[in-house]
C-alpha cells in the first residue's frame, strides 16, 4: 500500500511539475521602470474624440504600463472618469501632470504650452497636419529634445498607413452624409436628395482621388442612388475600385482637364479625396473650375489638413463648417472623424494599443525605432533636429537623416 502511495505522489509531483497551472490573473509587470503614458484632455473646441478607451487602458495596465488620464478626456465619447478609473488608469485633474508622462498619446497637435509642460528628451504621438503646423511648436519640440511622431506618418510593417487607412474610411462613409444635410434647401442647398426617385433623376457626385476615402464615399453614395464619377491618374487604382465595387453605375476616368471641367459643371456634389504620403496635395480644381459650378453645388475637400485640393478651399471648423465662393458651398474642416468621435476613438485605440505594448516590451522608444523601422516613419523630430523632409522644406529648416542618426546611435 505504501509503495502504491509512493508511487501515486511521485505521479502527481510530475504533473503539476510539466503541466501549466491556473494562476490568479493580474498585471504582468516588466522589469525596471513602467512605462508611463498620458492622455490628456484635448484642448482644440472642435476636436472630441480621445486617444484611448476604457478597453485598451485596461490591456496597457494589465500588461505592466502606467497610464494617466486628465479628467473628461473621453466626456466627448460617452467614458466618464470612473469607466477609466475601472480600467486602471490613474485620473488626474492637471494638465500639466499628464504632459510630463514618458510618453504622451494624443489626437491634435501640441500647442508650445503643452510641449513646455514636457519634460526633457520625452515622447509624444499626435497628429500634425502639414498646413496648419507652428515653427514655434517645432522649436519648442526641438529646445526639448522631444521624439515627436505624427499619426498620419506611422506605417505599418507592410508599408501601409493605418491610422490614414481607418480614419479615410470613418471620413468616405461621413462625407456623403454630410453632403446630404448641406443639399437641403433649410441648409442653403439646391433642395434636393441624393438618389433620385420614380421620375426623377439622381444627383451626380463627383469624387477626385481613388484611395480609401474614394472607395467609402463611392459606396455609400451609391447606395444612395446618386450617380458616381471617380477621377485619378492611377489606372490601377481605378482598376481596383471598380472591381471592389462592382457597380456598373460607377464611372472612371483619367484626370485631364477638359472631363474634370466637363463633370465639375454638371457636379452636385465634388469631393476632395486626393492623399499625398509626407507632403502637400496638389492643387487639382482652378479657381476658374469652380467658378463655372452650379449655384449651391457642394465642394468638400476631405484633404484640406495637407492643403486641400482646391484653389478655393480655406480650413473651416466643426463650429462654422461651410463658406460660399462663387456660389458654391465649400465644406472644408480637417477632422471630418470627430463628428463620430466614439467611432474614431474605437479605431485609433484599436491600431495604437499594440504599438504601446511593443514600446513597453522594447522599454526605450528609442529602441523601437532602431528594431521598427515602419514605427520609425512617423518620426518628426528627433533630439533637437527636424526629421522630416517636408516640413524642413516648409519652414527652410536644416534637415537629419533620422536613418542616419540611429545608426550612429547618437
């Protein structure tokens, strides 16, 4: 009996000793320091979306990061403080407190308040739009020796945008909505809808560009019933949309100048959705072109954060969102995605929460920048020195190989 005994617990010993065991779940702290992360409260009126939800905070604290919350900084998404709170964020009432964090995650750009409140050598991720950048907030970013990375220059490890991607496809699906609001005749428009009806003819919308806004507002706009005309110098782009979409209702063409004015001044609606990698759009419509647009046709550049791709368009706000020149109505504010800021927000925590998760595995950002390259592209500034060719070239700026600069491991 003792021998069986025996040999029964010498059993038991070798499978709890090769068998995985349940544990008590809780945070997997890393070695050394946590890194400590900051979402603060956006100070731009117009923008309402937040970096981060509830959901990723939770991810980030239970793999061993330190997250700081400014109070209400998902009031415009539904989180109240306490959501956060559960989810193991620290909620914190100074701005100036969750600036200091490591690295900091937020959706407009810094203001030089906001970069001052750094500190020395520290992180940010934010978006930067090309027009609208400050040579005092590169200056205080540089004074700081700040590694600053846009949004819209991140890639993925495929060569992708994603964070573009995401909020191309938010803004193609939200542009013809908008579009119709801005038709009705209480909103100054022609009065009319955009799919046509028994007898009637529909609206026809011109779309510039064939990327991934192109693709969501065709297909909304023709499910819809309106009638589409996509323009772009990409054969294969055009290609490829027309196979996504798969409508014979949806007509391609090349730009040249005699159909863009041909289609522009029968257009009831013309959206801007021409993308430029790290550099301004083009110009595409003359001022002449709008000039022989119908009354109360719709202009919306959705590329207007990188210039905008009409002569006439000048950046508007979620507060005063249109203008009229020539008659025609322009709809040009830059975050189209923050009308549906819970949405976005979902997105953006969705792409950034495993680039966070990396930066904490990889304990130094400057790490994940040497081992990332496509993390690496989104780099601006960089320990004092412009990174970016295009905004060297905006501001006359000296500019650093970033490349360069890592490899040297300055």
């Amino acid at each position: 009996m003792g021998k069986q005994r025996e040999g029964f617990d010498k059993a038991t010993e070798s499978y709890f000793q090769y068998h995985p065991q349940e544990v008590m779940e809780g945070p997997l702290h890393k070695k050394g320091n946590p890194l400590k992360i900051g979402v603060p409260k956006e100070l731009d009126p117009d923008e309402k979306r937040c970096a981060l939800r509830p959901g990723a905070v939770s991810l980030l604290v239970n793999n061993g990061c330190e997250v700081f919350v400014e109070s209400k900084a998902g009031q415009h998404i539904n989180h109240d403080d306490q959501e956060y709170s559960e989810a193991g964020a620290n909620i914190v009432y100074s701005h100036k407190e969750v600036m200091e964090c490591d690295l900091v995650i937020k959706i407009s750009s810094p203001t030089v308040e906001e970069v001052n409140h750094m500190k020395q050598g520290k992180t940010i991720i934010s978006a930067i739009h090309l027009r609208d950048i400050k040579k005092e907030v590169l200056e205080a970013l540089n004074k700081k020796k700040v590694t600053a990375l846009g949004f819209e220059l991140i890639e993925d490890k495929v060569g992708g945008l994603p964070l573009v991607r995401a909020m191309s496809e938010i803004a193609g699906s939200t542009v013809m909505l908008i579009a119709a609001e801005y038709l009705s005749s209480y909103n100054g428009g022609k009065g009319i809808i955009l799919g046509g009806i028994t007898g009637v003819p529909p609206s026809k919308v011109v779309i510039l560009g064939a990327g991934t806004v192109a693709e969501f507002a065709a297909r909304t706009a023709i499910g819809m019933g309106a009638e589409v005309k996509v323009f772009d110098n990409a054969i294969y782009k055009l290609r490829r949309l027309k196979k996504e979409l798969n409508n014979p209702h949806l007509f391609t063409s090349a730009f040249d100048s005699t159909s863009i004015d041909e289609a522009l001044s029968r257009a009831d609606i013309v959206i801007g959705a021409i993308h430029t990698h790290g550099s301004r759009t083009p110009s595409i419509v003359t001022e002449e072109m709008v000039m022989g647009m119908r009354e109360n046709s719709i202009i919306i550049d959705v590329c207007i954060d990188q210039g905008g791709c009409f002569e006439t368009s000048e950046p508007t706000n979620h507060r005063h969102p249109v203008y009229k020149k020539h008659g025609v109505i322009h709809y040009c504010v830059p975050n189209i995605a923050s009308r549906v800021s819970r949405t976005a927000t979902a997105a953006i925590s969705n792409i950034f929460t495993p680039i966070l998760l990396k930066v904490s595995d990889e304990c130094k950002v400057d790490t994940m920048m040497r081992r990332h390259p496509w993390f690496a592209k989104g780099v601006y500034t960089y320990r004092g020195s412009i990174t970016n060719q295009a905004i060297a070239e905006k501001f006359d700026l000296p500019l650093k190989n970033l490349d360069l600069i890592l490899a040297a491991g300055f």
